[in-house]
C-alpha cells in the first residue's frame, strides 16, 4: 500500500510561477497564526492549513475573488469544526496545551522577573482562550487578532453581523485579564480566594457564587486530560479536592492567579490557575499528572 502523500510535499513540489501557490505560500505562515490562536496547537494549525490547500487545490481559483479572504475564512471554517469536535470529545488531550504552563511565586515581580512574566501573556491568553465557545473564541481571534470584518465572520458562523459583534465583545471582556503583565488585581485574588475557602468547607452554595455558570474545569491527570463543564458540576468535584486546593502557596501561572502544592518531601502535588472574569471564575486548569509537573519549572517550596 503506497504511503501518504503529505499535502504541504504536494505545494513544495508546484511550480511557483502558478499564482494561486503563490498566494498560498505567501499566506501560510499568517494562516498558521490563525489556525495556532484558534486551537492552540501547533500540529492542530498546520493540519488545518494543510486541510485549506487541499480544498483551494479542487476549487476553481478562476471563481474566487479574493483568495486571501477566501483562505481565512476555509481556515476559520476549519478550526471552528476542529474546536465543536473538542467540545464534543471533552477527554481528548491538546499536544501543547497544559505542558506550556508558566508558573511564579506570587510575591510581586522583581525587575529580573519581567521577561518572564511577559512570556507568560502569550501563554495566558491561549489558557483564557480555551474557555470561550467555539463562536465567541472564532470572533474574536478573527477580529481583534487578525482584522477580519464582523460580515465576513457572521458568515462563517451563519450569525447576523450584530450578534458576531456581541460574540466578539463577550469574548473581550473575558481576556482583558491577560493584556498586562501585572495584571492581577486584588479582585481576582479575593474570588480565588473565596473558591479555596469554600471548597475546604465543602460550602457548595459559597461555590456557586464565585463560578460562572458555564465555568470549565480541565485536569490533568495521570490517565489523561478530564473536562468538566458547568458550575454545579465543577462545584461538585472542588468539594471533593478541597485538600489539594488550599495546602499550598498563590502563585501566577501563565499570569493568572493560582495555587501550587507540594507533598511533604518537596516534590510538586498540583498546579491550579484561575480565569476571573467580572468576579467569577470562568476557567480553572490543574494538573497533578507527576510526569507533566516534573517536565515544568517550577518554584521550590519555602
């Protein structure tokens, strides 16, 4: 049986005097970025712009008119089927999701940790961008990231051009959190806070007060990544892990309020971020899988 051809092989093998290769090759490395801020992963962005040359490659390039957009929005079509197939699969696990986790003493910053920090508001906004809804996530990254018109978004999505507008503008208000290196306040603090204390009382009505309704926990655990969606189900499982939540120190991780715990020899029990977005928690991410924490730098305990 004759081996797969790699689609990206077939457009390196074109002659480059074809205008619509050119127009590919010169979009690529855009659409990629595209792609990466959609879903996060570097293998997941170039599938689907893979996926995008396949397609052009069976259209009649005589019938599109603005090839660029065209390719943007097959791209954008692409990762939003990729992200609604993820919510479908909550189990499934990301290549370079969680491992890509920054985390730092929340003691404020010294002047040496700055660099450090601002790497972590690349990571941080891929980590709030996992929260949103494929829709919410779509417009937003087209549209503050890369200057698509909301028309053209509505399109893809099958919305009016008002309710790609509203979708862009929910999903901004939930990654304003990350736009500062400096940027957790004393507000996200006291509702983490407020969820820690909670959860070691097992006071599910106190955590319902600090979850959003449509919170996500993601786990990573020794067995694979675990999904959880939904305040009462997320408040369920805090009441059941209070311990691990509140025998350790605040930290930022990927510049977002968290918690790590060590056991008592010293080695690394879990990492917990928090999304806080207008006094609730939209998103919270743990791993306590021992092999993923021994892969991150991590702070020693003190």
């Amino acid at each position: 049986m004759d081996s797969p051809v790699d689609p990206r092989a077939l457009v390196d093998r074109i002659d480059l005097v074809d205008p619509v290769a050119e127009t590919f090759e010169a979009q690529r490395e855009r659409l990629r970025a595209v792609a990466h801020r959609m879903l996060g992963s570097h293998a997941d962005a170039e599938d689907v712009v893979q996926e995008a040359w396949l397609r052009l490659s069976r259209q009649d390039a005589a019938t599109i008119h603005n090839l660029a957009g065209w390719l943007t929005t097959v791209v954008g079509r692409i990762s939003l089927d990729v992200l609604r197939s993820r919510q479908a699969r909550p189990e499934a696990s990301y290549d370079d999701g969680l491992s890509e986790l920054v985390v730092t003493l929340d003691d404020g910053p010294a002047p040496e940790d700055d660099a450090v920090l601002a790497d972590s508001v690349g990571l941080a906004l891929l980590v709030v961008l996992e929260s949103l809804r494929p829709s919410e996530r779509l417009a937003f990254v087209l549209h503050d990231l890369f200057a698509v018109p909301f028309d053209e978004i509505g399109q893809i999505l099958g919305r009016s051009t008002a309710a790609t507008k509203m979708l862009a503008s929910r999903a901004r208000r939930k990654v304003q959190t990350v736009e500062r290196p400096n940027g957790v306040g004393r507000e996200q603090r006291e509702v983490v806070q407020a969820f820690l204390t909670a959860a070691r009382h097992g006071d599910f009505e106190g955590l319902l007060r600090v979850l959003d309704p449509e919170v996500k926990l993601t786990v990573d655990t020794p067995s694979g990544v675990v999904v959880a969606l939904g305040a009462t189900k997320v408040a369920a499982g805090a009441r059941l892990s209070a311990s691990a939540a509140t025998q350790g120190r605040t930290v930022l991780v990927n510049g977002l309020p968290g918690v790590m715990s060590w056991h008592e020899d010293g080695t690394p029990l879990s990492v917990l971020a928090f999304t806080v977005v207008d006094g609730r928690i939209t998103d919270i991410t743990v791993v306590i899988d021992p092999a993923e924490l021994a892969l991150m730098d991590l702070p020693d305990p003190r």
